[in-house]
C-alpha cells in the first residue's frame, strides 16, 4: 500500500505524539529539510487530524494574534507550565498556527 506523510506540529506534546503513533498506526519519520513528519496510511491519517491535542505556542505572536485565530479556528487558549498552548483537533491547530504564521509574516513584512 502506498504511504502518505503529514507534518508534525511543532510544540506538539511528545506524549500526544505518541499516542497518535500507536492509535492510528502511524510511523514517524524526518525528511531530508529536517521536517518531521507521521506516515501511515491515507485513511488512517485523516482520523488522526481529529485527534485532540494540546499544542505549545513558540515565542512571537502578539495576544492580538493568538486571540484571532483563536476566534477564527475552533481551538482553545490554555496555559500551562510550558506556556500558552492551543487545545483542539489536530487539524484545527495545524489550521490555526498556519494562521498565526500567516499574520506574524504580514507584521514582519517578510
């Protein structure tokens, strides 16, 4: 059967990842970038964009733009010892932090 790759979060707790590995089947893999990616089966990762996470924000976005993606996605605020972390499914979070990205890359102007 042929494999597909999806990438890892990062700020992805490694326990969750984990747990995402053995659920789903998954296998976890790093590319020749340096990205780290799971790989399984096309079915099998698309049930794990449901999985529920907990995802560590990195230092940078401003409250302005964690609060608008926040507001956008249907994800959650939360923190933690580690920091602000973003609690949803994978998908949502992936979706958000793109977001957050996006919106730190248009303030930055790069």
């Amino acid at each position: 059967m042929v494999k597909h790759t999806m990438r890892v979060i990062s700020g992805l707790q490694p326990k969750q990842a984990d747990e995402m590995i053995d659920e789903y089947h998954l296998n976890m893999l790093q590319s020749n970038t340096g990205i780290i990616l799971f790989e399984g089966e096309l079915e099998d990762l698309r049930r794990a964009t449901k999985h529920v996470v907990d995802v560590t924000l990195p230092p940078g976005p401003t409250v302005t733009e964690i609060k608008s993606a926040v507001d956008k996605y249907d994800v959650q605020l939360k923190q933690s010892d580690v920091g602000p972390q973003l609690h949803g499914t994978y998908e949502e979070i992936n979706n958000a932090v793109n977001y957050i990205v996006d919106l730190m890359k248009e303030r930055l102007d790069i």
